[in-house]
C-alpha cells in the first residue's frame, strides 16, 4: 500500500475532487456491473480510505446510483457530462476512484484483474491488437 496524493475531474471539467491517502489496490475489474457502468471490458479502479476524499467543485451535479442488491457496489456520476465519478462504497469502508478520471499519474500501477470469471466474451487484451499512436487514416 502506498499513499497517493490526486486530483481528477469529469470530461465538462464542472467536477474536481482530490484524494489523499493510502492506495490500498489499484485494480481492473471485470465484473458485469463494472462492465456496465464503464461500457467497456473492465474498469481500472483505485480503492482508497474514504477520510482521504474530497469534492472540490461541483458535488451539486454528482449523481449517485446504488444499486439495491449489492452490499459494496455504486456509482457515482456527473449529471451533466456524464463522466463516471468516484464513490463512497454502500458499506462506507472504501472509495472507489475510477482511473480514468484522474488529472494526473497517481505513481502506482495496476496489481491484479478480478472477477475473471465475468470477463466479457469478446475481451481481447491490450497485448494481442494492432497499436496506432493515434486515430488511424483509412
């Protein structure tokens, strides 16, 4: 486990948020409802101490979804863009800082995949496709 300190935003830039404190697992999950939320193969979410987050800007546009079944699992996101956003588990033990919506390199790297067993079908790993440093001309 190592301490982060980062900052992120939604894609309007209407939201910021800042989380200070220890990492306890960078990981990409594959589970259905990650799938869903992210609609894509897996979300790369990073799990923190929820005293160490904050909202800078715009909490007034976060939405929240959790979903009833779940003891852990939510979403948050911005209701204007849409971006997904972090959030404070049902269980209130973790924020689960999706990846993707940091400002900067929080200086840790993924550890694991979970939820394997989920894995979408059509998955195809980063490794196995053509590389393009950019959109490719046809």
């Amino acid at each position: 486990m190592k301490s982060i300190d980062v900052t992120g935003s939604c894609l309007c830039g209407e939201i910021s948020y800042r989380y200070t404190g220890v990492a306890k697992v960078f990981q990409y999950c594959h589970c259905s409802r990650c799938r869903k939320f992210t609609g894509s193969a897996h979300a790369s979410n990073i799990i923190g101490d929820p005293n160490g987050f904050e909202w800078n800007s715009g909490e007034e546009l976060v939405g929240r979804y959790e979903l009833p079944e779940a003891n852990h699992f939510a979403t948050c996101f911005c209701k204007n863009c849409g971006s997904s956003l972090p959030w404070i588990t049902q269980s209130k033990r973790g924020v689960v800082i999706p990846a993707g919506t940091l400002d900067v390199d929080p200086g840790i790297r993924p550890q694991h995949n979970i939820f394997c067993n989920n894995k979408a079908p059509w998955y195809v790993g980063f490794d196995d496709l053509k590389k393009y440093e950019e959109l490719p001309v046809k």
